[in-house]
C-alpha cells in the first residue's frame, strides 16, 4: 500500500564473526508471477514459499481486486483461484501497487488485452518510476493508458475491447517489460513475438510454460526471440517458491565483508539470469561456495556458503552482466569499498529508474562514509578502501528504497563508526525478516 508509515531510522556498527545459518525468504519475482498466473488460470493455483513482502501482498490485494480468490491458510500455504484468460472482473477501487515496479507493470500487461478499465497508483517512489516503457507496447494491442505528464502513476489503461496481437523487441533490458507484453499476449489471438536483445530474467517464459501456455525461446542473432500463443486455458499448478538470490545476497555479502563469519544461505535459487551478482563475488576473490548443488523445480539451486573474505579486489564487472544482477549493484558497491582496488561498474543506467536513482543514493552515503566513488550516466567507480579500512559514521538517506536501505546497513557492520540509515521501513517490501535475521547472524543492528 501507498506510504509505509513513519519512517524507520535504524543503525549498524562494527561486527564481528557472523555465524548460522540463514533462511531468506521466497523469490519476490516469482512470486508476483505465481499470484498473476495463478489468477489467470481456470482452478486453484497452491503456493508455498510465496514471500510475504509487502509488494507481493498488493499484488495479492490487486488479483482479489480484479475478481481472483486469493487466500492464505494458517501454516502459510497460498491459494488463488483464478477467473482464467480474459476474465478479470473491473475493479471497482483504485489499484495500490504502493512501491511496486514489478506488481504495478505485470498487472498492466496482464488486464490491458480485456474490455475492463483500471487506475494504478503506489507511493510517492512508485508514482515517479516509468510507465511507458509498458504503455508503449500495450498501445499496439489497443489499450490506451491516460496518466501524469512523464508517463507517471497515477495512471489508467483502457484495456482494449478486441485485442490484436503483437511483435516487439523490447528497447531496454527489463524482465517487467517482456513479462507485461507477454503477459498482455495471453488474451489477445494468435502470435505475439517479444524479441529481447540481453537476457533478462526468464520466469515469465518459464513459469507460462509451467501453467500449459504454447511458449517458445529462440536465440538468434536478433536476440532472444519469444512467441506466445494467445488465449490459452492456463491450468492451475502448485509452486514451491525457491528462496530470493536477491535477497540472500545482504547475508553472503555481510558475511565476506565482517571479521570472523562463516554464513550458510540455504536452498537459494541460481537460475542464471539471477546468479550474477554471485559469479562477481567469486571472481573478486570471496570465500563464497555452492553446497549441495542441485535441481529443483528446473532451476539450479544451491547451498551458498559465505566467509569472511579479507582479500577481495575491485575487478571490471562486464557490462552484458548487468541484467543477472542488477538489484545487486547497491549491495556489491558495498563489498567493493571493503576490497582492495577499483570495482567498475559500467551497462548500468537501468539502476538510475528503480526505487531510487540506485547510483546517486549510493554514490551519496558512501561519500559520506568516507568512500571515493565517481559516477555517470550508465557508470560508477569504487575505490576500495580494503578490509576494515572504511570509516563510516554518517547517516544515509534510503530514498524509499529497501536495497539502499539494506545496503547501508551491511556497510555499518564492516565500517569503523555506525553507519544509520534515515528510514528502513521499506526493507518490509522485499525482506520482512531482514532484521531479524541479520541479528540471529549476530549482526550488531538495531532502531535508534
Ligand atoms: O521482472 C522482475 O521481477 C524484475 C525485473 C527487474 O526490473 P526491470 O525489468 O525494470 O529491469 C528487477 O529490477 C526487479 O526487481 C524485478
Ligand atoms: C527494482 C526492484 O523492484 P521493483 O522494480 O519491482 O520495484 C527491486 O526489488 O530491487
């Protein structure tokens, strides 16, 4: 829901010896998609592990708003019992998205091929991010979008009334473009074609597949080439959500960064359109290990094992990197500053249009912790200061960003002052537990 309360103002300081093991929650993506499939298909949709994060639960309140059931049992198993393809009811409120860039565009896509109209909004952040990117292509299926100057929320689509099918190729790498014009195929006849030329996250594709849509990936030199047959019975499934590598990634970078740890981030899901941020670790010298790799719902999953990694250096991250990780960049900013060396950070002009401008947010505390970062439109610089080399002691604004916020609390545990963060209280959207968790490593972390 739009506006997360008073803000939350907490702190970290110098830690030491992070030990246990660490349950993350299920992966946000995933489970926006198995709400939003779920209510498109004709039956009852089960999931367990879905994450309980306020961006899911808005989802979860918008499919209920457009005619889903949506239900939780006691012992946290989820039910949606959904209205099919094409039958989405007209909501008769304001859909609230409140920080959610994902609910927000995958549930554009997926009512704008139906006769109903519907108006979105979500928090001042929310309300600021880009809707065109998807409105764009939901024009060429017929639906009209009306919003603020900029193509901002709040915003309402006119879902077209005879939908026709489509073939685009997606102009910026993002996963809630593709899924919002795939999602949008399903009721409109025939083919639609998305055509992506960088990879970006593959659960759409994957997860329609799962619910029985006709859907194919082909590589070809144009890109990633996907084509969605239209108006399909989805059948309902039952989905076991992995754990969130995004999430896991506060944990195993507290860990290399903070004397003494050795951290076990169980069952996190290394699809490899998400494990960039991993490989980047590894490549920069972290103690950081796969246990117990295995397969599990078609997607590799592994056991991550994290240890204090006191000589790690800054490497060059290859840009055509960047989609696998790019919810990762805030947090490995961090680590870069506690390594030895420059880490560059280039392909990345995505971060400027999240939550926050993701560059600038961090650029700003991390100065003020003493850092040297230089940055540009679709780059940034960290000067690592090594290991327990970064004073810290400032106070950094989170911008109504979780990650920003997570991050700044990761430095706090490695810094030589506390560092505090103005406001954690959307830490809540993605990573309920986050405090709690963090203090069961042993992290010295609290509200002040
Ligand atoms: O499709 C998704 O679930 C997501 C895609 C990414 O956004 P973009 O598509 O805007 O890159 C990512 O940053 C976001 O956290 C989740
Ligand atoms: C960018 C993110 O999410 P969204 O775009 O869904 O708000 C994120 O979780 O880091």
């Amino acid at each position: 829901m739009s506006g997360h309360g008073a803000p939350v103002p907490m702190q970290s300081s110098l830690s030491s010896g992070l030990k246990g093991e660490a349950h993350v929650p299920g992966d946000k993506s995933i489970s926006h998609r198995s709400l939003i499939l779920g209510a498109l298909s004709v039956g009852e949709t089960v999931v367990t592990g879905l994450l309980e994060g306020e961006d899911v639960l808005d989802t979860a309140r918008a499919m209920r708003a457009m005619g889903a059931k949506v239900a939780r049992d006691a012992d946290g198993v989820w039910r949606v019992h959904g209205v099919g393809v094409g039958g989405f009811a007209e909501p008769g409120q304001v859909i609230d998205c409140g920080n959610s860039g994902t609910g927000v565009r995958l549930i554009m896509g997926a009512m704008a091929t139906s006769p109903i109209t519907a108006t979105f909004t979500g928090d001042a952040s929310l309300n600021g991010r880009p809707m065109a990117r998807v409105t764009d292509p939901l024009a060429l299926f017929g639906a009209r979008a009306v919003g603020r100057a900029g193509g901002r929320l709040p915003m309402t689509i006119v879902g077209a009334r005879e939908p026709v099918p489509v073939r685009y190729v997606v102009p910026v790498p993002s996963a809630q473009v593709k899924s919002a014009v795939l999602l949008a195929g399903l009721n409109a006849p025939g083919q639609t074609v998305v055509i992506e030329r960088e990879a970006t996250r593959d659960h759409t594709e994957r997860m329609l597949a799962g619910f029985g849509a006709e859907i194919s990936t082909e590589v070809t030199e144009e890109g990633r080439v996907i084509t969605l047959t239209g108006q399909p019975e989805l059948t309902p499934q039952t989905i076991v959500v992995p754990r969130d590598p995004s999430s896991a990634a506060f944990p195993v970078c507290a860990a290399l960064i903070t004397e003494g740890s050795d951290v076990l981030v169980p069952n996190i899901g290394l699809n490899p359109t998400r494990a960039g941020l991993f490989t980047t670790l590894r490549e920069m010298g972290a103690d950081l290990t796969y246990e117990n790799e295995r397969e599990e719902g078609g997607e590799p999953v592994a056991d991550l094992r994290a240890r204090f990694s006191p000589d790690m250096q800054g490497i060059e991250v290859p840009p055509e990197r960047a989609a696998s990780m790019i919810d990762e960049y805030p947090v490995l900013s961090v680590v870069a500053a506690c390594a030895t060396g420059r880490t560059v950070m280039r392909g990345v002009k995505e971060l400027r249009v999240k939550e926050s401008d993701r560059i600038d947010a961090m650029a700003a505390g991390l100065r003020a912790c003493g850092v040297t970062v230089e940055d540009g439109e679709d780059w940034w610089i960290v000067e690592g200061m090594g290991a327990g080399g970064v004073p810290g002691g400032a106070t950094c604004a989170s911008h109504l960003d979780h990650r920003i916020a997570m991050s700044f609390l990761v430095l706090g545990l490695a810094s030589r002052d506390p560092v505090t963060v103005d406001d954690g209280g959307p830490i809540a959207t993605s990573f309920p537990v986050f405090e709690a968790l963090m203090a069961g490593l042993g992290a010295e972390m609290r509200r002040v």
